[in-house]
C-alpha cells in the first residue's frame, strides 16, 4: 500500500475569542495525514489517555470545576483540551475561552482589573447573540 503526505485543505471551527478547532474534510482511504499542531476531533493520530480523558469528561460536570493541563511542548494538551471543549458542549454547556496572551499589560496590575477583564470577555462571548443581556449583565458587573 502507498501512502500519500499530500497537503489537503482544511477548514476551521471557531472555538471563541480567536481559538479554532481544525476540522478535516473526508480523506482518501490511503491518505496519511501529517501530525502537526492541534489535531482535529477525528484524527487517528490523537492517542487517547484513558484515565485522563475520562478523569476530564467526568470533572467538567461539576460546577465550578478546574481542570489544569500540564505537560512538555507536542504532547497533546491543545488536542485534549479541544475535547474536553468539544464535550462540554455536547452536554449543553456554554463554553468561553479566553486567550489571556490577548490580554494588555495593564489587565494584570491588579486583582480587580483582572476580574474586570475576565468577567467582561465571558459575558462578550456568550451575549453574542443577545446584545441586551450583555448590556444588562455588563451594567450589573460594576454591583457584584
């Protein structure tokens, strides 16, 4: 059998504030896609970490839950952190992610700027598609 290391096109599904999950379209039965970067949901080159992921999946429906992701550089912690995403919403949740590289130097000065920023990037991503909830939620930030 020949396998192929042909570049295909790829098409993105954004995951908020500048973040996308790679999405393949169907490949050739002898193509070999070339592992690099955040692999897609379907990928055959992810290698599942049975305890982990489940540990994840299972942790993410407790409210207020944290998860932290800690390894060397190319060992998957942008591609499971995709799934753990992609997981969320498939059990409903609204799901934010918040870049905080974005964020400007004067955000980290102090604590209430940096709860400022933060509550104010959540709100902006899911009052997307409801401009007056955010305005209201937004007004209502300065009393909690």
């Amino acid at each position: 059998m020949i396998f192929s290391l042909t570049t295909f096109p790829t098409q993105s599904k954004a995951l908020g504030s500048g973040v996308s999950l790679p999405t393949t379209p169907p490949l050739p039965t002898n193509y070999l896609e070339y592992p690099e970067g955040l692999l897609g949901l379907t990928s055959s080159f992810y290698v599942e970490r049975p305890p982990m992921e489940k540990y994840c999946f299972e942790e993410i429906r407790k409210p207020g839950s944290l998860i932290c992701i800690k390894a060397p550089q190319k060992m998957g912690k942008s591609s499971l952190l995709a799934r753990i995403i992609q997981q969320a919403k498939n059990q409903g949740d609204a799901t934010v992610v918040i870049n905080f590289e974005l964020g400007e130097k004067q955000f980290f000065s102090n604590l209430s700027t940096f709860l400022r920023w933060v509550c104010d990037r959540i709100i902006s991503e899911l009052s997307k598609e409801n401009q007056a909830l955010g305005t209201e939620l937004l007004n209502k930030l300065d009393a909690h």
